[in-house]
C-alpha cells in the first residue's frame, strides 16, 4: 500500500458546521471548550492511492436489493467509479457534493452505466433504502439524461461496511449526535474496474476536464480518444489540492514537435506541388 498523505478537504460549509458544533460544545458545563481543535483534526480525507475497497462486505441500493461493491467492481468487464461519501438527510455540504458531481458529470460524452458508475455510499447505518431512492431521483432529475439511470447507484449499510469503506478510502468524520449530524470531508474518489483507489478530486465543484481524465487514467486504457492521452501528458494529477495542473515543460515540448511536425508536412506539400507543376514554357 502507497504511504498515506494526509488531507484535510474541509470546504467552508464543512468548516462552519465543526466550528458551530464546536462553539455550542464550549457553552455547555459538561464539555471542553478546547474539542473544536480535534474535531477539525478528525475530519479530512488521508489518500490511499492503490488501495483497495472492500468488494465483499454488505449494502442495499436503493430499491433495497441486497448488494456488493464487487457486483460493480473488481472482476474483468467492470467499469471505473466515481465514489462518493454522503449521507442523505445532510442539510448542506452533501448536497453541495452531490450537485457538484451532478454539474462535473453533465458535459462528459462519458455516461453512467456504459464507461463509468457512480456510487453514493451512505456514511449513517440509521439511513434507509427509501432515503437513498428519493435522493437518487433528486439528483437524477437535475442530471436529465435519459438512458443513464442504472449507472447511478445510491447504497445504505450497516456500521462495520461503512467503517470498511471509509477506512481504505481515508475518509474521516465526526458524529455529532446532539444534532444527528457529521462533520466530514468533500470530495469524490475514482477507482479502477478492479476496485483501487485511483484519485481523488477534492472540493464541492468538480471540472469536467478533472473528472474526465480521472476516469480516463483509471479506465485501464479502455476509455478515452487520442485527445485524452495527450490531455494526460500535458495535464499531472496533484494530490496536494486534488486537481489536475498543467505541466509547462510537457506542454512546450508537445508544442515544439507539433511545430517541427507542421514544418516538415508544409516542405513536404511544397515539394509535391513543385514536382506536379509544368515544366520550361509549358512542356510536359
């Protein structure tokens, strides 16, 4: 397993709830003023690049069927994924998430459930197949392409599935039962048909170039043009902010033969048109 890198995604709907959540804990007699420092410790995501999720360990999709992750992941014919962690009765930052992925995913030519999957995985064991149904169909209809449904999977589960889950994928969070809520992470991660945590895009906004070559990096080869491959050589994923940046000396370089490329096609056509012209005073 790659060395872990730890992360800290909060954005500032995140950071507000562990502050409010906090400052209200340090008006009560029976809590420390001094805990909002290790809820904003506890709450981030720690990258684990390589490592794999559990495909075996139960959930319910959202009709209720009993599921895996391995009946989406981990055997040849598989799709990459875009893994989201939310829960479903969040009164901001999930939502943000969610319409965030929603917005990344909505230019792609890539559609859920042919190149790709997303999975919603529910962080609250108390949330229910029918919770998770009704946020399918808010998200779906603001998705609006037709003939991509079964590609978006919105799952519930027990205590131990979601601590398995969250655990390979570093993400951290706190539960405030007080207000039966989390103070947790935004982002999504991307992983390989075979299940592997491949990158992570950090934020509650998502670019569309990001995700694409996301899934074009973790598709094993399978997806993609020409165009992303040279997308991919200019562009280098930095797991410090969770984007892709543009690689300066890639870029010259790529410019530098595509230059040479068009001199030499532009010599190459001059010469032709020079030998197909007509010869002294029009002879043949």
């Amino acid at each position: 397993m790659n060395g872990l890198r730890r992360l800290t995604a909060l954005t500032w709907p995140a950071l507000l709830l562990a502050t409010g959540a906090a400052f209200a804990s340090s008006t009560s007699s029976t809590v420390p003023s001094t805990e909002m420092p290790g809820v904003l410790k506890a709450v981030g995501y720690d990258q684990r690049i390589g490592e794999r999720v559990p495909l075996d360990v139960p959930w319910q999709d959202e009709a209720g069927r009993p599921v895996k992750l391995g009946d989406y992941l981990g055997t040849p014919g598989h799709r990459p994924a875009v893994l989201v962690l939310a829960y479903y009765h969040c009164p901001m930052l999930c939502d943000l998430v969610l319409q965030g992925v929603e917005t990344g995913l909505k230019p792609l030519s890539l559609d859920p459930g042919r190149q790709f999957d997303v999975l919603v995985a529910s962080i609250d064991p108390a949330e229910t197949p029918a919770m998770a149904a009704k946020k399918k169909r808010e998200i779906l209809a603001r998705y609006a392409r037709p003939g991509t449904e079964a590609g978006w999977h919105f799952l519930t589960g027990p205590r131990d599935s979601i601590a398995r889950l969250t655990q390979a994928v570093g993400f951290r969070y706190v539960y405030d039962p007080a207000r039966n809520q989390f103070a947790h992470a935004a982002g999504m991660v991307i992983l390989t048909p075979e299940g592997r945590v491949s990158r992570y895009l950090l934020g509650v906004e998502f670019p569309a170039r990001d995700i694409r070559l996301g899934l074009v990096e973790s598709g094993d080869g399978k997806l993609g043009t020409v165009v992303d491959q040279i997308l991919l050589y200019c562009f280098h994923y930095d797991p410090l902010v969770g984007r892709y940046s543009a690689v300066t000396l890639r870029i010259l370089r790529l410019s530098a033969v595509a230059t040479v490329l068009a001199l030499a096609l532009l010599i190459v056509l001059l010469r032709r048109r020079e030998t197909a012209g007509p010869g002294p005073l029009g002879a043949a």
